[in-house]
C-alpha cells in the first residue's frame, strides 16, 4: 500500500510547513521586543524505506520531510565584541557622568558663584588696607570671611554628599549584579532542562539569558564560556561568578570611618572585586564596567588638602621624588574625580585662611596682651598657641609663643574645611583684629602685606601639575582642570559608544528581524502548505480512483 505511504510524505509537509509558518509569525510577533533574536526554521529529509536493491544500490522510499531545527541567528563573536564594548562605553560614561555632577557645585550657588565669595573676600581686604584702623572695614572683612567659609563648607559637604550618592550606587550597582547572576544561573537551568532530549531548543530562554548577559557586561568586566549542555559560566574581574551549580554573588564590607562599600568575594576569603590601584587602560581591560568607573569617581575617603601636602612636604624633606609623589597622588587621589576636587580645592581654603591667620599673627612675640587673635579657628583645636596646664601660653627660648602645628595624622590641628569656624571673639569685636604697631601706630605694612600676598604665588593644583599659581589664579585653574577632564571623558565615552553601538548594528543585522525577509518565508512556507495539500489531494484523487474505480 504503497499509495497509503505517500499521504504520509504529504502530511509531514502539511505539519513541517504550519510550524515554519508558526515560527515566522513569532519572529514577526517579536519585531520590536528587546534581545529577541529571529529563529530559522532547518528542514530536512526523514529516514528513508529501504524496500529492494539493485546491482549497484538500495531502492529507497522517502518517508518526508521534517524541521531538523529552529536555530537563533547569532554570532557569538559579535556578541563578545558588543558587550566588550558596551562595558568600556559604560565605564567611560560613568567617568564622565560623575565628573560632570561634581563641576556642579562649582557653578550657582545660592545664586552667587564662588568666584564671587573669593572676589569679596578680596575687595575686604583691599578696603581694609586702605585704612586697617577701621572699625566698619575690620566688621566688613569678618562678614566677608564668613560668607567665603560658608561657601566653602557649602561646596565641601556637596562633594561629600555627592561621594556618598555614588557609594549608594555602588551598592544597588552590586545588588542587581547579583540579581543577574541569579537570573543567568536560572535560565541556564531552564535552557538545559528543556534541550536535555535534543528534540526542543530553548530559544526565548537563550534570549533572556542573553539579555542579562549584555546587561551585565555593561556593570563589570566579564567572561563567559557555553558548555555543551547549554550552561553559561561567567567570570567577573577573572573570578567566578556563575557556576553550573551555584551563584557566587558579590558581598560587600563597609568602612567603619566613611560607611563606603566595597564588593569583595567571600567565597574567595573575602578578597576584594576590583583592584583600583591598577592603570586604567584597555590594553589591561581595566577600563570595563560602570561599577568600578563609579567607585573610582567616588574614592576610598574624604579628601582633603593634606593629601597634596603631606606629599609635597615628604619631596622637600628628600623623602620621595617628585615622580613618585606624583604617581602616589594620581593612585591614591587622582583616580577620584570627588576626591581630587577636594583635595585641591580644600587647598585653596587652607590657603587662604593660613595667609590670612599668619599675616595677622605675624607678631607673636610675648605681650602682656597675649597673642594676637586669629580670624579663622580650628574647631578641633581652637588654640593657636601652646598652653600649661594652668592655661598660659608657653613662649620658646626668644620669647615667641609656640604654635600648635598641623599634624596631617591629627584631623583636629589642620586647618580644613570642615574643621574652621570664625573665631567667636572676633566675630563679637573686630577690634581684636590688630593692625597696631608697638608703639600703637596704625600698621599699614601688616594691611599691605595682605594685599599683596593674595597675587604672590602659593601653591600648585597637585603633585603631578607644574607651576604655582595665585590665590585670584588658582580657582579658576582648578575648575579649567576640571573641565579639561569633561571634556576628555566626554570625548572618549562618545567614542565607545559610537563603536558599541556600531557592533551592535552589526550584530542586529545577523540576529534582528526584518519584517520583509519573514514576509517573504512567510509566503514560501505558505506556499509550500499549500503544495502539500494539492499533493495529497491528489494522493487522495488516485487512491480513490484504484479502490473504487479499479477496484484494486
């Protein structure tokens, strides 16, 4: 019943071609849909019958047609390329994100710019040396010092506030890190229970899987490897993240001083993720990941003049070159754009408060009045000036009161930031500010030396700058460095995306779908069930012609 047999080649046409055409209107379903990649329909020949054989070879039947498979149309060299780019274009965006957030707060400022409280400042202090007798100029320059430190702390706790808004997206940086692991380990479990039998490949699930992939590429540096089975293991910073059995995920241990996070792996006794004090290059795949660009942009502390200092002061004892002050710098602090801007712009504050605070106690000889007062104090450590434990001030073998000196290890003795305030006595008599010689005549020469100390040169950005700048230069200096580094991060994050996104086009060429190709296979498999139905039509026709007509 050889007849019989051929309804069969028929049918296998009729079902081959309705799943081709059930896949291609799931291609077409899925035209917009985020990491669908469009499925090819693979038929082939069923077994052939074996019914005789000739001199020279079998006598087979066909038995039809089958789909062989239902293939994704990807290129997995592409897809490493993409997310390799995808990760350095992130990293960079980060980088540049964070820089320009942090140039921010130097703009408006409750509607003055800094530049504005500097120039005050200055113009205070220009009246008053024009006649540093008066009482209106010295109340003038202590309102004008007030506003320049409230200004001051105002932008230094913004970039503290702001290191502490990266340190917060480090955390939900590693949480979905984590939770992508997890949903990489479930889809792997999905993927090979479904192709276990090798009838069903699991392709919606290799595209979620897929989708997380890339998303994950763009938080770390990641490699990953396909076993056999359909199992993806992953790798992040060369350590492994996602096992065939197990998620290694990310943990994090928190500074007890700052509260900033830092990932470390547990299962690898608590080491930690990322290793910043490497140099950021491609050659060196250091350059990969939007989680660590946001842990370099936010540092390890806050910063602040002392991290320059203690630096320059180790290169004028003979104890560093200035090379390796500088490299110590650009690893320690230079890496952090926060961290950077506070160091240099806390050394603009001390600046100008140690010139100001040492011109007006520049004669601090022993007197029956005591030492002059100072205009900004420490809050940790109010005194200027040693005292016994009867509380006089002890005076050196001249005759010289002996300061309290910065201790760079004692936060309480510098003058920063975020350890100034007005003195109160002055701020509740002006007069103490003393522009009299010993004789009681107006001191003009202490006035003019302030004057002329705020053009001379003082310090330079950081150790890895040459060239000493000025109080009136140094600010804008600083924020010309700032915006010299935009653009440079601006610059590279757009060239990283153009070449993410031009892989990614590539990629999108192989695996996206085009409504016309499927239209197309749409009417060939629709044609092609269509033959099958005529052709067991006429099976059909002959059949019935043999049975009744002939009656075979």
């Amino acid at each position: 019943m050889a007849g019989f047999g051929s309804l069969y080649v028929g049918v296998s046409g009729l079902r081959t071609s309705q799943d081709a055409l059930n896949t291609t209107a799931h291609n077409i379903a899925n035209v917009e849909t985020e990491g669908f990649v469009r499925q090819q329909v693979i038929q082939g020949d069923k077994m052939y019958a074996t019914i005789g054989y000739s001199a020279i070879s079998a006598q087979q039947v066909g038995l039809g047609v089958q789909i062989s498979d239902v293939r994704q149309v990807r290129d997995m060299f592409l897809d490493q390329e993409y997310r390799k780019e995808a990760g350095r274009s992130a990293f960079y965006q980060a980088c540049y994100e964070a820089s320009y957030e942090t140039e921010t707060f130097f703009q408006e400022l409750e509607g003055a710019t800094y530049q504005d409280a500097l120039k005050d400042l200055w113009n205070s202090i220009a009246e008053l040396s024009k006649t540093p007798e008066s009482k209106v100029n010295k109340e003038y320059m202590v309102l004008k010092a007030s506003e320049f430190l409230d200004r001051s702390a105002s932008i230094y706790n913004s970039l503290s506030e702001y290191q502490d808004n990266l340190n917060q997206q480090v955390l939900e940086k590693v949480n979905r890190i984590n939770e992508l692991g997890q949903t990489i380990k479930y889809y792997n479990d999905k993927i090979a229970g479904i192709e276990l039998g090798g009838v069903e490949e699991a392709n919606d699930y290799r595209d979620a899987r897929n989708l997380a992939l890339d998303e994950l590429a763009g938080l770390a540096n990641i490699s990953y490897t396909t076993d056999s089975q359909g199992y993806v293991t992953v790798k992040i910073e060369g350590s492994q993240f996602v096992n065939r059995d197990r998620v290694n995920e990310i943990s994090v241990s928190t500074d007890v001083v700052t509260g900033f996070y830092t990932p470390i792996w547990k299962h690898e006794g608590n080491s930690e993720v990322f290793d910043l004090s490497t140099k950021i290059s491609t050659e060196l795949d250091s350059n990969v990941g939007s989680l660590k660009a946001i842990m370099l942009a936010r540092g390890d502390r806050r910063a602040n003049y002392s991290d320059i200092a203690s630096l320059n002061q180790a290169v004028e004892n003979g104890n560093m070159t200035s090379e390796d002050a500088a490299k110590k710098y650009e690893e320690e602090t230079g890496y952090s754009v926060v961290m950077k801007m506070q160091a240099e712009f806390d050394q603009l504050v001390h600046g100008v408060v140690t010139m100001i605070n040492d011109t007006l106690c520049m004669d601090n000889y022993q007197s029956a009045d005591g030492p002059d007062a100072e205009l900004f104090i420490r809050i940790g450590e109010p005194e200027r000036y040693q005292k016994d434990a009867n509380g006089n001030y002890l005076v050196d073998a001249d005759g010289y009161y002996i300061e309290i000196e910065e201790d760079f290890k004692n936060y309480d003795t510098l003058y920063t930031t975020g350890n100034l305030m007005i003195n109160p006595a002055v701020m509740a008599n002006s007069g103490l500010l003393d522009f009299t010689t010993d004789t009681g005549a107006t001191d003009y020469n202490m006035a003019q030396m302030l004057v002329e100390q705020w053009d001379a040169a003082f310090a330079t950005l950081n150790p890895t700058e040459e060239g000493m700048m000025s109080f009136s230069t140094y600010y804008a200096g600083m924020t010309d460095s700032l915006s010299n580094l935009i653009y440079v991060y601006e610059g590279i994050a757009d060239g990283q995306e153009a070449m993410a996104n031009s892989t990614n086009s590539k990629r999108q060429q192989v695996m996206g779908v085009s409504s016309d190709e499927e239209l197309t296979n749409m009417i060939r498999f629709q044609n092609a069930y269509n033959a099958s139905s005529r052709y067991i039509n006429v099976v059909d026709e002959m059949l019935e012609h043999l049975l009744n007509t002939l009656g075979v």
